[in-house]
C-alpha cells in the first residue's frame, strides 16, 4: 500500500529543514505536525492478520488519497507561492484527524506478544507475594530461614516482573536480531513453564509428606530458588540488554545499518546455484534426453511446460550450468523471451550470451553490430553441436522468428524451452516425441523446501511443525509460492500465533485452485511492513526480466523520498537495507554481485512483477507505457509516476498527448534501450521529482528542465555545456550526464560554474570532463553531501576541491597520459571506491603521484589503469588493511617480477591482472589468505600462478583468459594438487585461449 510511502515523501517536502522558511504559515506547520503523527500511528498497524486487513486496506486507500491531494496542494503552493483557496488545507487536516483516530483505534488492536509471554504471565501472577503459599512455614522454620525464604521468593518475583517489561518491548524488536529474539524466546518459554511444574511438583509432595511426619521441610522448589532465580536473571540480563538497544524509531545500535558504509555488509550476496528439492527425477531425466545418442542427430527442440513459480527456469538453470552437459557441446547460450517482447533485444541478449571453450560469452559480442545480430547468432552456431536455452515462451509466432537463427546442421543440438502454454510447448517440439510437464513437490518435498527457506540449515522448532506442515501443504507444491510464503516466514517473530495468521491466509489462498499461487503472492505483499511496499512497487516500472542496477536503484529510491531517514545512518544505507530485506523475502532475487559478494544488480520473477505492476496500478504509485497500442485503465490520468518501456513512443503524437494527461506525475523513468537517434522532448510536468532519461539523446538542452524547482533526479544524454540555471534545482541530489559519441575536451568543464552552489548534491557523474574552477571566496563547505564524483579529472581534482568534499566514498579520476599527477586523497578520509585511469598509457613512462604515493585506509575497491608502476610501491597498496578488491589494467604496473612483502593483501577477495607484462610472480598464503577469485586476461608472458596458491583454502575461482601456456597449466596443476590433498575441492578453474 502507497500510503506509508505518500506520508514520508510529504513529511519530507514539508521538514523545516527542506520547506521554505519564507512560505512556512501556520497551517503548513500545523499539517507538519498532523502527518508526522500519522506516519508514527502507521508504523504501529504491524502485523495486519485477516480480521482487519480488508479495514486496514480501505483506510490506507483513504489516507494516500488525502495525503496526495495534500502533496499536491503543498507543491503548487511552493511554486506560485500562493493557496488555491485559503482553506483548502484546513479541510486537508479536518479531513486527516479522524483518519488518524482511525488509524490509532487499529494500532491498539494489535496484540503484539511473544511466545513466553503467557508462560511469564502465569508464573508473575503465581508469585504474587499477596497470593503465594510461603506463610504456613512461617510456624515451623527459623525466623532467619523463613526471612531468607520470604526474601527469595521476592526477588525471584522482581525479577520475573523485569522480564515481563522487557518482554513488551522487545515485541517491536527489528528483524535484524530476529533469530536473536526467537532464541531467547524460546529458553525464556522452557524457563518458566519448568518453574511452573516445579511450583505444582513440590505442592504435590508437600502434601504427601505433612501426611507423614509432623515436621515437614520446606518443597524442593522452595529449595531450589536461589538457582532458579540464578537461570531466570541471566535471561532478564540478556532480554533487557535487546530491550535497551532498541529504539521505537530506529534499529538498535549494533544492527549492521548503524555501522560505516564500507563496512556496513559482511554478507556475501553472490548468487548461489539452487538446491534442486523435490526436481531430482525431472533432473535425471532432461539430463539424459540433452546428452542421448541418437540415429537422428537433427536439432531437438526439448520443452518444459508448467504453471508460473512451477520451477521451469530453476530446473533449466541447472541443467545449463551442468559440467557434463557444457562439456558435450561446443557452445552454449542462454535467453529469457518475454511478454513485451522487442525482436532485437532477443537476439542481442542471446548473442552476448554465447560461451565456447574458448571464448567468455559477451567478447564475441563487442566486435559485432546490432544491425546483425541474428545473422551473428545464426553464425556463431553454425557447424557447432550447441545448447541453447530459450526461456519463458509466450508466443507461436516469436518462436517462428527465434527458430530460424538455429542451424539444424544434424551434429546432436538441443534447444531447452521453458513455457506456460501447452500450445506453444507441442507447437515447437514439432515432429519430436519428447515433452516435460512440471509437477506439484510431493508434501514431503514441500515441506522440506519451506523449512530450507525459513530455518537454512537449522531444524524447525518443534512448536511450529505441525503449523508449518499445514503452511506448507496450502502451497499446493509450486515452489514459488513455498519460497516466498518462506522468505515471509523467515524475516518475523516466529510465534506460534503468527505462524497460525499465515496457516489461515494459505488455507484461504489454497481454496483458489489454480489460482492459489496469485493469492499467495498477494499474501506476501499484504504482510510487507509499510517501509517495503513502496520499494516492492517501485520494481513493476521496470521491464520484465530487467537486471536492475543497485546502484542506480537505490539513489533513485532515496531521490523520490519515500524513505524513512534515521539519525543512525544515511538514508542510502536505509535504502540498502529494505532491498535485503526483498531479497530475505524472496521477492527480489540477485541477478548480479560485485567482485566482494555485494548486490550489483537485482531482478523479480515475472509473476511477482504482475503482481507489483497490479497493484502499481491500484495504488496510483506508477502506470507504465509499454507499447502504441495499449488499453489505458480508468483513473490512468491520477497516477503518480510514469515509466517508459520504449523511448521511441514518446516521439509519438497519440501517446505523447495521452502520457501528458497525467499532469500530477512525479517521476519519468526511460526503461527503455538507448535511443541512438536524436529525440524530440516535450515536457509538461512542473512536479517533477526525478526525471531518468539516461537512455535519451537531447539535441539541445531542454530550457523547460530548469523549472523544475521539485527535482531531486536527473539523468540524461546530451553532448552540450550545462546551462548555469542548472543552479535553479536547489534540491538536486543525483546528476547523471551521458555524452554520446563519447567527446573529450580537455581543459573544459561541461559543468557550469554554478554547480559548487547545488550542496544538495550526493552523486555526480559524466563522461570524462573537468570539474570548474573553485570559487575562491567561500564560506563553508561547498559539497558537504557528495558521496560520488566520477570520471573527473585529476588535475582538477586540486586538494582545494578535495576538502570540500569530505564525505566522499566514491571517486573515479583520469588523465590523459603519463606524468606527474596531483593526488590529495588524504583529504577524504572516508573513501572506499577509487579508480584512476590514464587515457593514453604509454608504456615504461610512469604516472608520478604528487605529493606521494597515499590511498586511505578505508579503502575497500581500488582499480588503477596505464599508471606503469615500478611492482615495488605495491607495498603502499598490500598494506590497506580493508582492501577487498583490487584491478589492475592494461599496463598498470611494469616490470617482469612481483614479489609481496609478508602479511600483505590480508583481506584481499578478488584480484584482476589484465593485460600486464608480469613474468615471475611469486607469493603465498601468507599474502592472499582470503583470496577467492583470481582473473588473468591477457598476461602473455606470465611463466605460472605461484606454486604455494596451494594453500589458500579461500579459493574459489581461477579464470585464465589469453594466458601463456605455462599460465594455464600452473592453475591445473594447484586444482589437481588440492583435489589429492582432499582439500578446496570447491576450486574452479576457467580458462579461455585463443590458441588452442
């Protein structure tokens, strides 16, 4: 629901340090007030079970519609400076209040408890001193015993009422310790009933023995206080130590979003190959059809048919990545089809696709025009025994024209096609017998996959099993809904009563029939916390099967200011944040990662997709223009942001004046391929808050651009000087400035002058330009909030710049050719991404870094290019002591030995030698113990990889491409010698030549 994202964008517009002072009147500090109440009553309306989520969905369409007419009220306000009617925003805030009753009368009928609770409850009221049986001891024990005993039995019942306050507010415990909080849950829950059955044991034998003896001994519980008070403590010690560290407004102190940026994820995030559950048999039996033997070796067409989240592409994926399957043929390739299909991006995908032994898939691709791509693909695989995947089917006619770049050349090929349509399935296998129907995971299977998704490795608590087993047969055995309903799972409190809510949602969704997996992904999004749904709907603007770069996700996500900010970290790691958490939930999946195991690029299951596009559409969050002809639904004219799939519509008559009619839009997002010819813009949106046209070329710089006093965003294409009313966005936070052809003008900045006033700014990026001169009177800190300053050149990256820009993380320099260079970076101290790159290297002339060579400490990512270092000032870089990944290219460092100092390179991950003329290299574990991945293009005279590499346990990858021989049998070799040692058998081994 868009409500809670409406709330904290207007909060943010109308925060005094964001809102005009000049324009701030009574009534706008008094609707300040009103929403910031609001946003904090919906914070509270968590979990939303089934009594009241139809009532929860209905106020919440309720409130976005206000606080959008309140928005939109507020920013005409700023830009004429005057109120349509004096009382339009009294009725807004009359019209709020008794939302917000509304919304509070909810929040308070949330019960929110933990598992111990009813335990504790019980065991408080047991030890009630007003109501506890000690005082017929009283007569029969020593006056000091019986103090002691009386004395006991009050401090255990202090203590226990400790526990039941921290109880109550570890309830709101962020999900970052969730596992945390379950653990204690659980021993607290064990602590108290055992102290129960304890209390009524001892009653029992109190009773037996005053039948005995007429000088009865205090119950064994009585006995055992002390110790139990002991066990009871240390758990009260634990829970109040979580109930301290959390905040109602932030996550606590240690949660990894409160610590630096460059060391804020230690969690490696790369893809890993899915475990196959419950798919073994379907496995085996593709497996064995792809690599048959037959009298007819013609092309075969192997389909897989079954319902969306069936497990069709997972099963393809496995068999693609296959050894035994990749090593029988000479060439493979892989390409997703989807609904809004364009004929050019199929081919252009599948093409840069294509692997051999020989050949990386993609290098191929950088020599080839687009104009003949599907010649291309026809050509690479002509005379070759391939493998091609062709994925997600949806249409007779698109396989027509996929087929015919598929040679039939009778050598055993095999096409593996993934569909949902029966039709299409038998329709392309054509004249072959074989066909694969996905079916539904047994409920053994199921349920083994649902508690690998929710507890990985660990058992299911015994308390939830039965629970559990029934969530797991409400799945209906598609392993999309079980992952996501999972990923759900995984990220709450796990109570016995919430997992009951999800047990009942299921059970409903489970009476859809074929339709029960919609209803399940609808469950999920409908359990989102209101902080994720804006960011789960922001993912239906993009194409399908997009891989979404994080980076430019994330600043757009901050940019629109649906963000919550918190005093702990900046918003972008806030951002960073709700994405793991899509990702936890498995309702974003991780297309791509950084050489460290960062996210690099993100993705969404065509299914989840429809579901977000829906729901987009529902909320007024983002209608989306996919093609000429496309049914606008009712109320299109009120949505809020507007995504483009293809640039080419807007140039259109009919669709330009339809996409126009939504004037309250906020956002512009060109989804589409770049768009190589100039286009004409015409734009009548002044609410703009993000404008994304990096995918677009201006022919000349649109004047209307520079009235749009709301932008936070922009990005685009064009060749030009940037006018000096660019300074007219006040609130620009990102700038983005492709140039195409790429045109380097040296001695010249694109940007104006005027730029060093817009301290808004966070991220700048352009093609290789200057920065303008510094001003040389100044009064504070020019960019105090820049984090990213890339493709900017080192002489004018003057130490004066550099101090005033103390925040940066990311800095990317060039210089055109060797000589001495200026490098100040001991003026950000908090820098963790540099790249330097020499334009024009030239081989034996070195770069000479003034005053000295000096990266910070905080570096994590170092990439330097055409630099030609003597290997002897690698000291300076083995010695950062947070350096994960580090590239050197083309002639970055010279000379034929490299030979590290001891205890150097200590958290190194990734390492990249590209085109250097290193002969001997030598080194050990004690340099590279953490090394995992190790790549080596085109290092001709490289004799062998050191010999000791051995030892490193951490290795995962060794990939050669273009690497002497000796290169290439040295990485064999330490793979065999790892292998008989019975160590690292997880090292793989890659190498391209050309001169095989």
């Amino acid at each position: 629901m868009a409500a809670y994202a409406a709330i904290v964008s207007l909060v943010q517009i109308l925060h005094p340090d964001q809102f005009p002072l000049r324009l701030r009147t009574p009534e706008i500090e008094s609707l300040y007030n009103k929403v910031i109440s609001l946003q904090s009553i919906l914070e509270k309306i968590f979990p939303i079970t089934k009594n009241i989520r139809q009532q929860v969905i209905d106020l919440n369409g309720r409130i976005r519609e206000a606080i959008y007419r309140a928005q939109d009220e507020v920013e005409s306000f700023i830009i004429k400076h005057s109120l349509s009617s004096e009382h339009i925003l009294k009725e807004i805030i009359e019209e709020i209040d008794p939302l917000a009753v509304e919304a509070d009368k909810i929040a308070s009928s949330i019960k929110k408890e933990m598992v111990s609770s009813s335990a504790v409850d019980s065991l408080t009221k047991l030890l009630n001193p007003d109501s506890f049986p000690v005082d017929h001891l009283e007569s029969q024990l020593e006056s000091s015993e019986y103090e002691k005993l009386e004395s006991d039995v009050q401090c255990l019942y202090e203590k226990i009422c400790s526990l039941q306050s921290c109880l109550d507010k570890i309830c709101a415990a962020p999900v970052s310790i969730t596992v945390e909080v379950n653990e204690l849950d659980i021993q607290i829950k064990a602590a108290a009933e055992d102290t129960i059955k304890s209390f009524h044991s001892s009653q029992t034998d109190s009773d037996a023995s005053e039948s005995e003896t007429e000088d009865p001994t205090p119950p064994a519980f009585l006995q055992d206080l002390q110790e139990i008070t002991a066990n009871i403590e240390q758990l009260a010690e634990k829970a109040q130590k979580i109930a301290d560290s959390i905040n109602e407004d932030h996550p606590k102190a240690q949660d990894p979003l409160s610590e630096n940026a460059q060391q804020s994820s230690k969690r490696d995030f790369r893809p890993k190959k899915k475990r196959i559950i419950g798919q073994k048999e379907d496995f085996e039996k593709l497996k064995e059809e792809i690599l048959k033997e037959k009298n007819d070796s013609r092309r075969e067409v192997l389909p897989i048919v079954g319902l969306p989240g069936s497990g069709k592409t997972t099963l393809a994926r496995s068999l693609y990545e296959e050894s035994s399957i990749t090593d029988e043929f000479e060439i493979h390739g892989w390409v997703t089809v989807t609904q809004d299909y364009q004929l050019g991006e199929i081919f252009s995908k599948l093409f840069h696709s294509l692997e051999t032994k020989g050949q990386k898939k993609g290098e191929a691709a950088q020599s080839e025009k687009k104009e003949n791509l599907q010649d291309a693909v026809y050509k690479s695989l002509r005379k070759k025994k391939y493998v091609v995947v062709v994925d997600d089917m949806w249409s007779e006619d698109v396989w027509d024209k996929v087929k015919s770049s598929f040679p039939d050349d009778s050598n055993g090929s095999r096409i593996v096609l993934t569909t949902r349509s029966n039709e299409i399935a038998k329709y392309a296998k054509a004249s072959s017998d074989f066909l694969h129907r996905m079916k539904p995971l047994s409920l053994e299977h199921s349920w083994e996959l649902l508690t690998l998704t929710v507890f990985e490795e660990d058992p299911c608590p015994p308390h939830l099993k039965d629970i559990g087993w029934e969530i797991s047969k409400n799945c209906r055995g598609l392993p999309l809904s079980l992952t996501v309903i999972g990923g759900l799972l995984s990220q709450e409190n796990k109570t016995e009563e919430y997992w009951k809510n999800i047990q009942g949602d299921t059970l409903d969704a489970a009476a859809k029939g074929d339709e029960a997996y919609v209803e399940i992904l609808f469950l999920s999004y409908n359990h989102l916390p209101g902080k994720l749904k804006g960011c789960f709907l922001y993912m239906g603007a993009f194409q399908e099967d997009s891989e979404i770069p994080v980076t430019k996700l994330i600043r757009l996500w901050v940019a629109e200011g649906f963000l919550k900010p918190s005093s702990l970290q900046i918003v972008e790691e806030v951002a960073n944040h709700n994405l793991e958490q899509l990702i936890n939930r498995n309702l974003l999946d991780i297309r791509k990662s950084t050489s460290n195991g960062q996210i690099k690029a993100c993705g969404m299951h065509d299914t989840l997709r429809e579901l977000s596009v829906k729901e987009c559409g529902n909320e007024k969050f983002f209608h989306s223009r996919r093609k000429y002809v496309q049914t606008l639904e009712e109320g299109t004219n009120t949505q809020r942001r507007i995504s483009v799939h293809r640039n080419i519509l807007m140039c259109l008559e009919q669709v330009h004046n339809s996409v126009k009619e939504i004037a309250f839009a906020r956002t512009i997002l060109y989804a589409g391929a770049h768009h190589h010819h100039p286009l004409p813009f015409c734009l009548t949106f002044d609410r703009l808050r993000v404008l994304d046209a990096f995918t677009v070329y201006f022919i000349e710089f649109p004047d209307v651009i520079l009235q749009l006093i709301h932008l936070s965003y922009l990005s685009l294409t064009y060749n030009g000087k940037l006018p000096s009313k660019l300074s007219n966005l006040e609130k620009l936070q990102v700038l983005i400035v492709r140039q195409h052809p790429k045109i380097i003008f040296l001695g010249t900045s694109i940007l104006p002058d005027e730029i060093w006033g817009m301290t808004h700014l966070r991220h700048l990026l352009f093609t290789e330009s200057d920065l303008p001169k510094i001003p040389s009177q100044r009064n504070s800190i020019l960019l105090a909030n820049l984090q990213t300053l890339s493709n900017v050149s080192a002489a004018s990256c003057t130490k004066e710049v550099l101090e005033n820009m103390p925040n940066l993380t990311k800095l990317a320099m060039w210089t055109e050719s060797p000589g001495p260079v200026g490098l100040y970076l001991d003026q950000v101290k908090k820098l963790v991404s540099f790249k330097f790159t020499v334009l024009k290297p030239i081989p034996k002339k070195k770069v000479e870094f003034m005053p000295e060579l000096y990266f910070p400490p905080t570096l994590v990512k170092l990439r330097l290019s055409g630099c030609s270092l003597p290997w002897e000032v690698m000291t300076v870089i083995g010695q950062l002591p947070f350096l994960e990944v580090l590239k050197l290219r083309e002639i970055a460092f010279e000379g034929g030995n490299w030979s590290p100092k001891k205890r150097e390179f200590v958290q190194l991950k990734f390492l990249l030698l590209e085109y250097l003329d290193l002969k001997k290299w030598e080194a050990d574990h004690t340099h590279f113990r953490n090394l995992e991945r190790l790549i080596m293009r085109h290092c001709y005279e490289l004799e062998k990889i050191p010999e000791k590499f051995v030892n490193l346990g951490c290795l995962e990858l060794i990939e050669l491409v273009d690497c002497s021989p000796g290169a290439v049998n040295s990485a064999e070799e330490v793979k065999e010698s790892l292998k008989k040692r019975g160590i690292n058998t997880k090292l793989k081994i890659h190498t391209y030549s050309s001169w095989k």
